[in-house]
C-alpha cells in the first residue's frame, strides 16, 4: 500500500526560505521508473506542477519557479525533500507530493500541507 | 510551455446525465494525458491515465478519449459522488501542466 505525507511548516514569513518533506511509504525511490513530484494549489485555484525527482536522482523544475527550487531524495529514509527560497504571499498554497510513475502517472497523493506566507 | 484549455470551466448536470469535459492543449502531446478528480479539502485522485485508461478502482461510468490537442472526459450517468473539480494533466513534456479545472455541480 502506497501512502505519502508532507510535513513542515504552516506559516513562513515573507523572504524566509520554506522545507517542506514528503515522507512515504510503500515503494522505494531506489526501483525503477519510480519519482515523486511536489504540486500546490493556492487557496480557491489551480493546480501547478513544481518538480519532480527520479530514482536515478534526475531532477525536473517549473521553469518559472526554478531558480528558487531545489528538491532532494533520502531513500534510506524513504523522504523526498523540497526547498524553495524568498518566499512570498503568492506562495501560500496546499502543497502536495505524489508517486510518480511513466506509466501511470500521478497515481498515489499525499494529504497535502497548507502553507501560509505572512509577516 | 504546453497550456492545456479545459471547457467548460463550470457545469451543472443531472443525476443519470453523460456530462462531457473538454482538455485543449497548445501542443500536441501524444496521448500523455491524465484526468484527476478532487473534492474539496481533499488531494487530486487519478481517474484516467494515458488519455484512455481507466486507473484501478476507478468506475466505470468514466472514461476518457483523445489524442495530439484535443481530448474528452466523459461521465456516462452522472452519480451524487461524482460533484467535484475535475483537472487534465499534460506528461509529454516538462512542465506537466495542468488545465485550470472544471467544477461539476449536481443539480
């Protein structure tokens, strides 16, 4: 059975850097053809896809936010690990990690954490 | 960037209703396209993956069609539990972008 949780903090002041990690279980990020990817949702919108990580340590980033993401694998710890720097209101959204795989897709979800960015 | 157009942005159907939801994509994106379900508070819930499979456990008054730009989710008979958003997701390139949803409402 697949599960997946993230954790890390619900309020970030604006300029801080935010870590958040998706802690899983149920597969390993050490077998093939498996990543996890981190998506958010602002309050009341869509969805948008942020990165992805694969078993190979291959790393895929939203152009648009690239620059201020780095994600990171642990898989003796089972934990996927997403950074991003100079955060900003616009940043407070639900944000969710999920299995991964080429084909299947997204196929298993993490609850999903809400963070809110506020001085 | 792929944008992928879903249509109509809101919907309001009928119990025993075939409702039809429309993703449009910028790009050509082979048959990589998956179709989510998400109620609210709740995490996105695969239905469709690879334009036209029908994930496990998934009913099957739900399918989806399509290839290239244009593709198709379709509820057969429209149940209660089926009120939700509904979102498609482009994986042929990076970034898997995500159209900007479909609210079914129950009437």
């Amino acid at each position: 059975q697949i599960t997946l949780k993230e954790s890390g903090p619900t309020l970030v002041k604006p300029t801080q850097t935010l870590t958040l990690t998706c802690t899983f279980s149920g597969f390993s990020l050490a077998t093939s053809e498996v990543g996890v990817g981190w998506i958010r949702q602002p309050p009341g919108k869509a969805l948008e896809w942020l990165a992805l990580i694969y078993w190979t340590d291959d790393k895929r980033y939203s152009p648009s936010l690239k620059s201020r993401l780095t994600i990171t694998k642990d898989t003796s710890k089972n934990q996927v690990v997403l950074t991003m720097t100079n955060m900003d209101p616009v940043d407070t959204a639900t944000y969710f990690c999920a299995h991964v795989t080429p084909v299947t897709y997204f196929d298993y979800w993490g609850q999903g954490t809400l963070v809110t960015v506020s001085s | 960037d792929i944008q992928l157009t879903q249509s109509p942005s809101f919907l309001s159907a009928s119990v025993g209703d075939r409702v039809i939801i429309t993703c449009r994509a910028s790009q050509g994106v082979s048959s990589y396209l998956a179709w989510y379900q998400q109620k609210p508070g709740k995490a996105p819930h695969l239905l469709i993956y690879a334009a036209s499979t029908l994930q496990s456990g998934v009913p099957s008054r739900f399918s989806g069609s399509g290839s290239g730009t244009e593709f198709t989710l379709t509820i057969s008979s429209l149940q209660p539990e089926d009120s939700a958003t509904y979102y498609c997701q482009q994986l042929n390139s990076y970034p898997y972008s995500f159209g900007q949803g479909t609210k079914l409402e129950i009437k």
